[in-house]
C-alpha cells in the first residue's frame, strides 16, 4: 500500500514538472519575442536574401577583371560553298580579255576548334563598378536593419497590445464575478422582502451586458495574440504565453534631452549611401573618357576538305596563334556620356536637397513622439485616478446599499462608471505604451533596446 501510494506521488509530481516545463516552454517575455521575429519574420528573411544577392554582386562585378577564357569548336557543311569572281585570265591566258569566271576557295567541309583568352589590364568602369559593389552591398545591409526596426516595433506594440488585452480580460472577469454575488446577494433580498424586482433587474442588465463584454474580450485576446504570433514569424496554431508584467514596464521621461545624432537614425544613414552610390555612378560615367586596354591570346587548328571521310584526320588540322592587345580610344558618342554626368550632378543635389529634408522630418517626428508621450503619460495618470475613485465610489455604495441606506439604481450607476473608467484607463496605458515604442524609435534607439 506504501509503495503505491508512493508511485502515485511520483507520478503526480513527474507530471507536474513535465506541464510546468511545458508552461514555461510557451512563456515569452518581449524580448524573447523580439528575438523569435528577427530570426523569423518572413519580411527579414526576405531581406536576408537580398544581403546575399548583393554579395554575389561584388564577385559578379570582380570576375570582369579575371582572365576569360573560351573554347570554341566547330564543323560545317558548305552545302553552297561561297564563291568570286576572278579574271577568267588568271587560269587561263588565252581567254578573252575582260571574261570572268567563278571561282569558289572554300570546300565542303571546315572545321575550327581554339583557345581564346582575354585580360583586362585597364578599364576605368571595371573599377568604379567594384567599389558601387560593395557600396550597394552596404545599402542593402542598411535595409535589413531598416526592416528589422520595423519588425521590433511592429512587434512591441503587438505584444503591449496582448498584454494590455489579457489584464483588461481578467479584469473584466473579476468585474463579472463580483457583480454575479452582488446579483445573488440582490435575489436573496428580493426573496426576503428586503428589495424589489426592478433592483434584481437592473442588476441582471448589468450582469449580461457584461457577460457579453466578457466574451467579446476574449476573442480579441486571441486575435491579439494571433497578431503577435504573425508579426513574430511564428504559427498562429500555437500556443504562445505572455510573462512580462505592465507593472514592469519602465517609461523613460521625454523632458530629458537625449544626445542624438542624425546617424543614430537608419533612414539618414541609408541616404548617405545613397549618396556614395550617385557619387560613384559620377565617377563612373567620367572615366569612360579614359582609354581601355585589354591583352588577347588565340590559338587553334583548323581544316577544310571536300570530302567528309577526311575531315577528323589529324594531318588535315592546321595550327594558328595570335596575341597582342586591344585598345579602345572613345573620340565621340553623341554627348551621351555628357548627358549622364549632368544627370548625375543634378540627383547629387537632389539628394543634398533630401538630407535638409530629413533632417527638419526627423526633428518634427522626435517633436511630435515627446508631446505624445507627455500627453499620453498625464493621460494614463488620470485615468488611473480616475479608476481608483470609481472603485471607491463603487464600494461605498455598494456598502450603503447593502446596510439598506442606499438605492440599487445608485450601484448600478456607480458600476457603470466604474467599468468605463478600467476602459479609458486601459486605452491610455496601450497608448502610453505605443509612445513609448515611437519615442524610441524616433530617436533611432529601438533597436538597442
């Protein structure tokens, strides 16, 4: 009997580890969100690609400076072999003076197998195309970075939007529980004579109205939940478990100047790589005033026959080779690369012109992100006040009303205050919470957070 009872103990408290490891398992605190989404979001993922199609790009852009090198090979049937005509003369003296004859030099069957090699040796685009390379793979690293701030704000709100839903829903069912004793208690006073049938009405309105809230609620949890769950990269059929408290959260002062820098802000940072790169395409577009010099090398065989059984007969093949250098001198094109330079110039000071711009949106943005935090902070302060008195008032007439000194009408109206209070508290903590997320991230902090 002791031995079972032991078993029993064992197996309840090996089950409970496995269900509490599998709580913890599910529980994810912001951070651990923020984590799950860089490594998951399908938008990063995609721009992860595009970090590894701009490194190819670079090698694409340094083969051009690598030797080439082909092999070509052929045989042809000269079905209609290609003639000329020649002073009949010159095959045979005798014939009349000004008479010409075809004459064809080429045979029913050549053939051609060779070695071609080529060298860059100077060529200014090859070059200024290497550095735009690397410049462009820079670029694209700034985008992911880019995308990966929109994910870690996209997901904080998410998870403060979860977080505020699931408080205001077991909040809302600690409302419903109350007022469903404050109903049965009302019942039984109706039964004894010490109320009438309109206060267990009224009380009834009250209770299914809330019941419905209740529900309501609920669904949004889960859809807010779900929102989470997609915006982190993760399936919405699982199960995921939020630890972090609102309590917790800590709201930095926006009345505090913050040392910030332009560069501090992804979108600056990708402008001034935009920038490189016009510069770069300037650059380019200048040098290909410049001379290219490039080294060749040839060599093959080659046979022609007038009879197919001999053309794979290695006697038949002759070689040649050739080598020497190429160099391409540009005289005139139309003005077509001055077209470009002044085109290139003009998008310079477009984008000088953008960076002034930038600058005034980013100081408004960071402007508009301290008002908002104030504003949503003295909201939530009062709102929270507001909450506690309702509360209050709440329970002191719920008090005179059980001690026969208050009326049923004035509970009820007392709850209703009191609900909408939760509401609009509530609604400004999340929107404290959004502030707080757009102050950070107009400061071009988010990402360290």
């Amino acid at each position: 009997m002791k031995y079972a009872v032991s078993l029993i103990l064992v197996f309840t408290l090996f089950v409970g580890q496995i269900k509490a490891q599998e709580d913890a398992a599910g529980g994810y605190t912001l951070q651990e969100c923020i984590d799950y989404a860089l490594k998951n979001n399908q938008n990063l993922i995609n721009k992860a690609y595009d970090k590894e199609i701009a490194e190819t790009q670079v090698g694409e852009t340094l083969s051009r400076g690598l030797p080439q090198v082909n092999i070509e090979a052929g045989v042809n049937y000269n079905f209609e072999p290609q003639k000329s005509l020649l002073p009949a003369r010159m095959l045979d003296p005798n014939a009349p003076e000004g008479r010409e004859v075809e004459f064809s030099f080429q045979q029913k069957y050549d053939g051609n197998v060779g070695l071609k090699l080529s060298q860059l040796i100077f060529d200014g685009s090859f070059f200024v195309g290497l550095e735009a390379a690397k410049t462009y793979k820079e670029l694209s690293t700034k985008e992911y970075i880019k995308t990966e701030i929109d994910v870690i704000e996209a997901v904080s709100k998410a998870y403060y939007n979860a977080l505020v839903t699931e408080e205001r829903y077991e909040l809302l069912r600690a409302n419903l529980a109350r007022l469903d004793t404050l109903l049965n208690d009302t019942k039984v006073m109706y039964d004894n004579g010490f109320a009438e049938k309109i206060d267990v009405s009224r009380l009834k309105v009250q209770h299914n109205n809330l019941k419905v809230q209740v529900d309501n609620t609920a669904k949004l949890l889960e859809l807010s939940e779900d929102l989470l769950q997609f915006q982190m990269g993760m399936h919405v059929s699982e199960e995921i478990t939020l630890t972090d408290k609102l309590e917790e959260v800590a709201f930095s002062d926006p009345s505090i100047d913050e040392d910030f820098s332009y560069n501090e802000r992804i979108e600056y940072s990708q402008l001034q790589t935009n920038m490189a790169l016009a510069n770069l395409d300037l650059k380019n577009n200048k040098v290909q005033y410049i001379p290219t010099l490039y080294a060749n090398f040839n060599y093959g065989y080659n046979t022609q026959t007038s009879q197919s059984d001999q053309l794979f007969k290695s006697n038949r093949w002759l070689n040649y080779g050739t080598t020497g250098l190429s160099l391409n001198i540009p005289v005139f094109d139309g003005l077509l690369k001055s077209n470009r330079i002044q085109k290139n110039k003009i998008q310079i000071r477009q984008i000088e012109q953008t960076f002034e711009q930038l600058e005034n949106s980013i100081d408004l943005e960071i402007k508009q992100a301290k008002v908002n935090m104030v504003n949503a902070m003295e909201q939530m302060r009062a709102q929270r006040e507001n909450m506690d008195l309702a509360e209050e008032i709440y329970n002191v007439t719920k008090i005179k009303y059980q001690e026969g000194v208050g009326s049923n009408l004035e509970v009820v109206e007392a709850d209703t205050d009191y609900k909408e209070s939760q509401t609009n508290y509530y609604n400004a903590l999340y929107e404290a919470l959004v502030a707080k997320v757009e102050l950070d991230k107009a400061y071009g902090q988010l990402k360290n957070k």
